[in-house]
C-alpha cells in the first residue's frame, strides 16, 4: 500500500473528482510532473438522488406515454382541431418521451459500465454518444416528410451546439487570470478535429458553390455522393474517439504512476467513478436500453408529426421548421449539461457540451446523410426533394461551418474557455447565419 494512503475522502484515489477534495502533497506531486490537477477528466457517473427511490426519468416517461395513449384514444377529436394546437400537442409529447428516452439509455450505459468495472473515460464516452440517440431518432422520422428538413437539422444542431458551448464556458467560475481550463485530451483532440470539420465544410461549400455556377454542370447529391460523405466523416469520428480515449487512457496511466498507486487505490478509485451509480442485474439492464429504445422511437415518432403538422398543414418554411427541431431535438444533451453543473462537475459539462459539436458533426450529420441516401436510392427516389439541391441554404450551412470551427479551434489553442468578445464574435456567426438562411433560405433544397 502506497505511504500517501488516508481513510477519507482526500485519499489520493479521488484526485481529479470534482465531488473530493484530494490532500494538498497529492495535488503538488502532481504539479510537480506537469498534471494540473484541476484539468484531470475524471468522470463521477450516475445521480446520488437515483439511488434512492424512482429516478425522475420514470415519471417523465410515464407522464409522456400516457399522454401519447391518450391522443390515439381520442384520435378523432384531436384531428378536429386546428394545426397549431396539434403540433403543440406532438411537440410537448414527443419531447417528454425523448428527453427521459435519452436518461434512460445513458443510466443503462452507467449501469452496464459498473458492473464491468469499466475505465471512467470509456463509460463517459459512450454515455456522451448516447446523448445523440433523440437527434438519430428524429432526423430517421423526418427524412420522408422532408429531406431538406432533415439535413438542415443534422447542421443547424452544430451551430446551436456550438452556441450553448460558448454561452456556458462564459459564463463559467474563472481563474485569477480570467480562464477556465478544460481537460487536456478535449483540448488535444478536440482541435484536430474541429479543424478538419471547419475544413470539410469550406470544401463542401465552395463545390456545391462552384458546380451551382452553371446550369449545365451537377447541382445536387447523387446517392454516391452522400454514401461517400458519410463514410469519410465517420471515419474521422472513428479515429477521433481512438485518440480521445488513448488520451484519457495516457492521461490516467501518468496519475497512477506518479501517485504511486496501488491495485487496491485504483479499485477505489474505480468505485468512486461508479458510486451514484445504482447496482443492477443483466434483465434490469436490458429493460432499461429496451425502455429507452421503445420511448425514443414513440418520440421520435411524435416529432415528426410536429414537423409533418408544420411542413405541410402550416406551410412553414422548412428552414424555420428545422431551426425548431434542432432546438428541441438536442434537448436532452442540454438537459444532461445542466445536471453535470448541478453537481459542479464543470469540466464534465463542457466535455458535454464540446462533444455536442464534434458528434453531430461526425456521427449525427453522415448518419443523416446516409438515411437521406437510403431513401433516395431505395424506398422513394422519386421524392421532390430529392436529390438535395446544392441550394443557397444548403451552401451557407456548410460554407459556415468554417467561422464557427476556426473560431472554436482558434481558442482551445489558448487552453481555456470563452471571454465576452470570444462569445459575442460566436454570438454574432450563429445570428448572422440564421438571418441570411430566413431571408435567403425561403425556397425549396
């Protein structure tokens, strides 16, 4: 047993966990090697209030599935009314689903991670994944009411991400110096990456800019195209959790040989990733992912009755329409940043919040991309609004990503979170784009 072993909370097991505070000879034998203690990404899963009692998210989901019942029941009068109460009524209902759908799965993931004893950089990866099954499910549903809809979703959802991101880094407890520093592996990774999404969606831009130019030349996405797409961001999705987690993985390995643990501090400090999380079998488990699986498809499912309701009873432009449903769709990632907050994990709500970003870039967009493409080659080529059209919307939210990456990437450089111009300037590119897209986005993909 390792000499610098207590019997409290300060035990050198819970360096890095927001929720302990470590002795102060462990937080200098780690400044002393070059590890800020305060930047270490050490993941604290679950919900104490979940340990006890029914968890919130039951309540939620029964509340939603009852309403949901209740509208198949008396279907006939529901259709009497008019489609603005109709929508409202999808909306509310579909939400409600969605948002305690996503808790259960990502309490599913917690709870599978516990019983394997997984690293916390592994079960924080998947739970945050996870948090992206609403968006899946919602743009599955509304790719055949509209295409358009569903890709201006998929990346309008970056921008308003990218928006909460720097909204909540300002307004986060800073330093002396004015910084807030993220966890090193989100700086590291979380560059390269943003990089290459700035730079996918400048080349993206100025093709569909360029074949749009001349009437004899392409002027929207074949089936290969998007297939081709996909398969390229996917890969850089891919590659990107390898590095994060061989970072995170780097990362715990250098705290355990300078702290020098023993087997037993590093079982403890596995227990304490996992101690708000509830103990439970395999079958508990497996109706937990199947819960959250069936609420998603219910909301998902009401969603776009929301979005069919607006499109085509309303008229809406479907620019607007996305714009609401991008809102609402990464509902329960800011439901799961604000409780992270809650518990003043910080560095664990903007490792959510950034991973908004990355993950609807490089997981949500080709995972919309590729329903797009299995529609169009399969189940109904002949949709007018397909194929996508390299359209005046369709190029501004592409050739947009670029400001917003740049910007992003331009200050992980620094190691910290956003000042006052850093979030105006990104106040100003997400209100810019809005702007041209309602004035110039009025017509058809």
């Amino acid at each position: 047993m390792s000499d610098n072993k207590t019997n409290d909370t300060g035990d050198i097991a819970a360096a890095g966990f927001s929720s302990a505070s470590t002795d102060a000879d462990v937080d200098t034998k780690l400044l002393r090697t070059g590890i800020d203690p305060q930047r270490l990404s050490v993941v604290q899963l679950g919900h104490k209030s979940h340990l006890m009692g029914i968890p919130s998210w039951f309540w939620r989901l029964l509340l939603g599935l009852m309403l949901w019942l209740l509208t198949l029941l008396f279907d006939s009068l529901l259709v009497e009314l008019s489609p603005y109460p109709q929508a409202a009524i999808k909306l509310f209902i579909g939400l409600t689903i969605l948002v305690a759908a996503c808790e259960i799965l990502v309490s599913a993931t917690e709870r599978l991670a516990a019983r394997f004893h997984w690293n916390h950089y592994i079960a924080g990866t998947l739970a945050e994944i996870l948090s992206t099954a609403p968006e899946l499910v919602v743009i599955a549903f509304v790719v055949p009411i509209s295409p358009i809809t569903a890709f201006t979703i998929g990346v309008v959802t970056i921008y308003n991400n990218a928006l909460v991101f720097s909204l909540y880094s300002y307004f986060l407890p800073k330093d002396k110096e004015g910084k807030f520093l993220m966890p090193a592996p989100i700086t590291e990774a979380g560059t390269q990456i943003l990089i290459g999404g700035g730079a996918m969606g400048l080349i993206l831009g100025l093709v569909m800019l360029t074949l749009n130019s001349t009437p004899e030349s392409k002027n929207g996405f074949s089936v290969a195209d998007l297939i081709f797409i996909s398969f390229i961001l996917l890969s850089i999705f891919g590659v990107y959790l390898y590095k994060l987690l061989t970072s995170y993985a780097k990362e715990e390995a250098e705290v355990r040989e300078n702290l020098s643990m023993s087997e037993e501090d590093i079982e403890q400090r596995l227990d304490l990733v996992y101690e708000n999380v509830k103990p439970s079998s395999f079958p508990v488990i497996t109706a937990l992912f199947i819960a959250g699986i069936f609420g998603a498809f219910i909301g998902g499912h009401e969603i776009s009755g929301f979005a069919s309701t607006m499109l085509q009873d309303l008229e809406i432009n479907p620019i607007l329409t996305a714009l609401v449903l991008a809102l609402f769709a990464g509902m329960s990632e800011y439901v799961i940043l604000w409780q992270s907050h809650r518990k003043r994990e910080y560095g664990i709500a903007l490792a959510n919040a950034f991973g908004g970003i990355t993950q609807v870039m490089f997981l949500v967009l080709p995972f919309t991309l590729l329903c797009i493409a299995l529609y169009q080659g399969v189940l109904d080529p002949t949709h007018p609004e397909l194929p996508l059209q390299f359209s005046t919307p369709n190029i501004f939210l592409l050739l947009f990503l670029f400001p917003t990456f740049y910007t992003l990437s331009s200050l992980l450089e620094e190691d910290h979170t956003l000042g006052i111009l850093d979030t105006t300037i990104m106040t100003s590119i997400f209100l810019f784009l809005i702007v041209l897209l309602i004035t110039y986005g009025g017509g058809s993909g």
